[in-house]
C-alpha cells in the first residue's frame, strides 16, 4: 500500500495519481504526455478531463475540469504544506 507525503492516512491508488501525473508532464498550457494504456485514457476521457485521446497526436488536451482537477491533486499527493 502506497500512502501520500501530504496525507499519510490516504491511499494513492491510479485513479488518484494518473491525472496529477498529467500535470506533472504538461506542456503548451493544456497538453500532455500521451504514453499511458487506451482503457486508462478512455477512463479519463469519460470522465471529462481529456478530450477524446484516439486521435494521432502524441499528447492529450485537458479540459478545463482536468487542468483544475489534475493541478489540485498534484499539488495534495506530491507536496508538503507551507510550514
């Protein structure tokens, strides 16, 4: 069982961390990193934070409820609060 640096209590689970992954490789205000399995970016695209991902680009377009939502769990899993 993996636990978060922020919330010790809390279990990092894929469904938690792919989108603040997302963040972590964006580029040019609202893309990112392409390279994860159909069925996980098919998940996300369901769930309206990307936009449709079977396309021939290399990088998939947040929406803006994916960039709020990939940036506020980057910023709860991966980092320490102001002391």
């Amino acid at each position: 069982m993996l636990l978060s640096i922020s919330s010790p209590a809390r279990v990092i689970t894929p469904s938690l961390t792919l989108p603040a992954v997302l963040w972590l490789t964006l580029h040019n205000e609202r893309c990112a990193w392409k390279g994860f399995d159909w069925a996980t970016t098919d998940r996300l695209h369901k769930k309206g934070l990307i936009g449709d991902p079977v396309n021939k680009s290399k990088s998939l377009i947040l929406t803006d409820e994916g960039l709020e939502r990939s940036e506020a769990l980057f910023r709860e899993l991966f980092t320490r609060p102001p002391q």
